[in-house]
C-alpha cells in the first residue's frame, strides 16, 4: 500500500514540474512578443517625432513608375529578349545535329551496296574459273567433277542473289535499291551502250566467236548473257543436280584427297570452241569484269558525296553557332548589359558623393547611409 501511494506522488509532482515549464514557456513567448512589439511601437514614434516614418506608394503610382521603366529599358536589357535568344541557341544545336542526321539513312544504305558490289565483282571472277574447270575436269584443282560443279552452282547462285540485292534492295542489308536512287546506275546498267569503256564512241561489240551484241544494251543484259553460259555449262557439263547440291556443305581438307591428273585434248578443244566457255573467258579482263568495277566506284564515290556534304553543313551549322553566341548573344546582349550596369554604378556613385550630408542632423545622415548600405 505504501509503494502505490509513493509512485502517485512522484507522478503528480512530475506533473507539476510540466505543467509548470509549459507555463513558463508560455510566459516567455508572450513576453518576446510583447517586447517586439513594444520596440516596433517605439520605432513608429521615433519615425512620427523626427518625420522619417516612410509612406506606403498608392497602386496607381507604383503601377505608372513601372510602366514607365518598361518604357525606357533598352531593348537589350530586357528578360524576354534574353529568353529568346537562349531558345534560338538551343534550337540552333539541336538543328546542327538533326539536320544532318537525316544522311544516316544513306549511308547505312552504301555501306552494304559498295561491300556487295565489290563481292559480285570477285564472284564474277570465281564462277568463269569454276566453270571452266568443270569442264576441263582434269584433276588440277584438287576437286573432283561433282564438287566442282557444287561450288560453281554455291557461288553461282550467290551471284544471282548479290546482283539482285545491288539492283532491287530488300535483301543482304541493303534497304534501296540502286534501281530506285541512282540514276547513273540506271544508266550504265539498262540504257544503250557501254559506257564504262574509255572510248565514249565505241561500237560496244565483243569478240565475233562469243556473243558481239552482249554488251550494248548496258551491262544488266551483259550480266544475264553471263548467267545464261554459266547455266548452259552446268547443264551440258556438270553432274546430275542432285549429286552436287550439298557438296560444298561439306567439310573436307582438299591436301588429304587424292585425285589423278588425267588430261583430255577434246576437253582442252572446248576451250575454244565452246561458245559460251569463250564468253566466260572474258569476264576476267572484260566488260563484265570492267562494268562491275565502274559500279564500285560509283558508290564508293557516292558515299564519298554524302560524307563530304554532311561535313559541309556540319561546318555550316556550326559557324552559324559561333556567330549567333559571339555576336548576338555576348556582344549584342551580355557585353552591353554589364556596360550600362557598369554606368549605372558609376550615376549612383556620382548620386550619393552630391548629396550634401554636411547640412544635415546625425540622424538624417544615418537614414541615408543605411538606405544605401543596408542588405
């Protein structure tokens, strides 16, 4: 019973001890306020006694004396001026770097076009050498009759594709055609003549014992003549198609295999007297081989076009980028604003030396230094 009644007594008096610190806060806060107020009071007599108390301006008045500094602040002083200028630059760099973005597209283009072009023109050389391989059949290359004529058909028909993708798009990486933005291209490949030779008055006739009007409705026809004397060479030489399909998949050493040479003087007689083995025979120094190397060079050459005028502008841009940063912004804004706030500081300097501080009461001369020194 006794220990109850102790922990009640120290409750209330740590109640007490509360309840009398949160009065005595009370009292205190209310005595700060008093005294606050008691000097504001005090200030607004001293101002009433020495008649220094400011005066609130009237709205219309204050309203006018802004109107009237709006009126009368330079045009290169003013905030949407600056504004302005700042939203030019910034569209000015966004603009250098979208504008010539939009050559991206092109040369992703190119890219694959000129790989692809430079590939037709090698591939060009590998089909004539397989070919007539095929039909010489003598051992030498180290592959028999049924992988020859499998490598031949692999690389024929990647030269089908490639010449397709160049021409057409869609395809191997390329997304336009040359047929639909060139139209140099178009003029070599499908107008009359031939106008990758040097001579621009040539007859464009090849070799009488081949095909002599192959090559003067452009070279998409000279092409097709050569696909044509590559198929009729499979067909009249090579094994059956089903034989030698998938015989280049295969993976095999060509120094581990053993082949016989066995030279054929009627097979070495095809080489003259076939037709279409003499048309391949010049597609490693002809028109053929000429023509594709001129296509090279036109993309090449294209590409080299779009990269110089994407540097060009990007040059341009950026000279206009100066030019608008130095001269508008720092000469006509920025340089011109510090010179009249540097003039500014010199009037007020000029103001507070002329005004006559040695006629007037110490309190009078207090009230002007702290209206110019005060934060």
């Amino acid at each position: 019973e006794q220990r109850p009644q102790s922990a009640l007594k120290a409750m209330g008096s740590s109640f007490k001890r509360i309840l009398l610190a949160g009065l005595g806060d009370s009292q205190s806060a209310h005595s700060v306020a008093m005294s606050k107020r008691g000097k504001e009071e005090g200030q607004q007599q001293q101002c009433v006694a020495t008649g220094l108390c400011p005066r609130e301006i009237p709205a219309d008045s204050l309203n006018s004396f802004k109107h009237t500094l709006r009126r009368y602040q330079p045009w290169y002083n003013k905030s949407n001026v600056y504004g302005l200028v700042l939203l030019t630059m910034l569209g000015l760099c966004i603009f250098s770097v979208l504008y010539p973005a939009r050559h991206i597209p092109s040369l992703v283009n190119l890219a694959p076009s000129t790989n692809l072009a430079s590939t037709r023109r090698t591939y060009v050389r590998a089909v004539a050498h397989l070919a007539r391989e095929l039909v010489l059949n003598d051992g030498l290359s180290r592959m028999d009759r049924e992988e020859t004529a499998g490598t031949l058909k692999y690389f024929f028909d990647e030269l089908v594709e490639i010449d397709t993708a160049i021409r057409l798009g869609n395809s191997r990486g390329i997304t336009v055609g040359a047929d639909y933005r060139s139209a140099e291209h178009n003029r070599i490949m499908y107008d009359v003549g031939c106008p990758w030779r040097e001579d621009p008055d040539d007859d464009c006739l090849l070799p009488p014992d081949t095909y002599p009007h192959a090559a003067m409705d452009g070279l998409s026809n000279l092409m097709l003549y050569f696909l044509d004397s590559v198929q009729n060479i499979l067909d009249e030489h090579g094994p059956r198609a089903e034989t030698f399909e998938s015989v280049y998949d295969r993976a095999s050493d060509p120094a581990e295999r053993s082949h016989e040479v066995h030279g054929s003087r009627a097979r070495m007689r095809l080489l003259t007297s076939n037709v279409d083995l003499r048309f391949l025979k010049l597609a490693f120094h002809g028109d053929l081989f000429i023509g594709t190397g001129y296509v090279m060079r036109l993309f090449k050459e294209e590409t080299a076009a779009v990269l110089a005028e994407v540097h060009m502008e990007n040059q341009l841009l950026f000279c206009v980028y100066i030019f608008q940063v130095m001269l508008v912004f720092y000469v006509g804004l920025f340089l011109r604003t510090m010179r009249m706030a540097h003039a500014e500081a010199l009037k007020a300097r000029a103001f507070v030396s002329a005004i006559p501080l040695h006629i007037l009461d110490a309190k009078e001369a207090n009230t002007i230094k702290d209206y110019f020194t005060s934060s």
